[in-house]
C-alpha cells in the first residue's frame, strides 16, 4: 500500500492524489506541511530534505518532487492509455507534462494564486498582477490550441500528462482574475471536473490558506 505525506490544500499533494485515484491505488495519506506540521521533524526530512510536501513511500521506495511520483506511478502501475510504453508517444505527452509544471505552474502559482489568496487585496502589486494577467493569456491561448486536437493531451484517454495540466486548472479557473476566451480549455476543465477521482482530490477548497 502507499503512502501519501501532505495535506490536501497543497496543489502538489492534490496532484499525487489524483494520479492514485485515477490509478485506482490502494493508499493512505498522512496530514503534513501547513498547520500539521511534521515536515520539519528529523524524521521527515529524512524522506525529504527539503521540509516540502508530498513524500510518497511505497514499500523501500521514498520519493519526492510530484512530477516525478507521478511519473514512478505511472511507469509502474499505469496502463498503456495512461503511461505509454513506446518511448516515442510517451516523449510527445511528456513535453506537456513538463510544460505545466515549468512553465503554466509557476505563473498560475507564484504570480497569481500568492498574490491573491495569500496576501490581503492593500499589499498587493497591481502592476504585477497585471502583467501576470498578461502571461497567463498568453499560456492558456497555448493550451487551449493544443486541446483543439482531442479530448486528452493524448487524444481519447486521460495520461499522466493530463495530471499535470488539469490539476492546475481548478485554481486557474476559480481565482478571480480576467482569463482569456479559451472554449477548449474550458471545455477540457468540464470534463475533468466530470472525474470523480479529479473532484475529490483536486477541486478541494483553498479558503483556508486565505489571508483576510
């Protein structure tokens, strides 16, 4: 069985959580990082010495960093729809894997959620955020003309890399800034939205990490 470190407010947590579900993985998750705690214990930073949330343990395995659970995940328990095995079509579905955490991640997280969930609306940059606004249009236009091809980042079936993407988009599509008209990736979040496993793992509320 694995184990899950993290709590379930964390967008990395929530990404790990959903792979599981999607994967049908029997699991526990412990509560760590924010108000529990724990990640500054000597113990954890065993597992990960950076002090930061998920850890992942399966049997002698300990892992950290999220894009790279999931990929582990995928590698050993996913199916062929969802971790392809020719080296070739699963390159082509990384590129996005990796394009979301790198590139969409950091501007949807760092340069708006902060911003405007962890800092009350007097301290905010609005200049900042505006050219934020700005980079974050650019980005979604990019995933919504990559999802005019298909359902998925790989077509019919959800893959590792639509982990990485769609769990970063109940944030983007429920913080309150000006979006861009993207009718495929609103359309593509519907559907994840659809997921029970999405649903339960990812669509969690961040009011509490709300400053007021």
């Amino acid at each position: 069985m694995l184990t899950i470190w993290g709590r379930t407010t964390s967008i990395n947590v929530q990404t790990v959580m959903w792979a599981v579900g999607e994967l049908g993985l029997e699991h526990e998750r412990i509560d760590a990082g924010g108000i529990y705690g724990v990640v500054d214990t000597p113990e954890y930073r065993r597992m990960n010495p950076n002090g930061l949330v998920p850890v992942l343990q399966d049997g002698e395995l300990t892992m950290f960093e999220s894009a790279a659970i999931v990929r582990y995940l995928g590698g050993q328990y996913g199916n062929e729809a969802f971790w392809p095995r020719e080296a070739r079509r699963r390159a082509a579905l990384d590129v996005w894997a990796e394009w979301a955490k790198a590139t969409f991640y950091p501007v949807i997280t760092y340069d708006l959620f902060l911003p405007l969930v962890r800092q009350r609306p007097q301290e905010r940059n609005k200049a900042a955020l505006e050219a934020a606004t700005v980079r974050m249009e650019k980005l979604a236009r990019i995933a919504d003309e990559r999802l005019a091809d298909g359902g998925w980042l790989g077509g019919e079936a959800l893959t590792f890399a639509d982990i990485m993407l769609g769990a970063l988009l109940y944030r983007y599509f429920t913080l309150e800034f000006e979006r861009a008209d993207t009718p495929h990736l609103e359309a593509y979040y519907r559907r994840l939205t659809g997921r029970p496993a999405y649903a339960q793992h990812v669509m969690v509320s961040y009011e509490s990490l709300r400053v007021k």
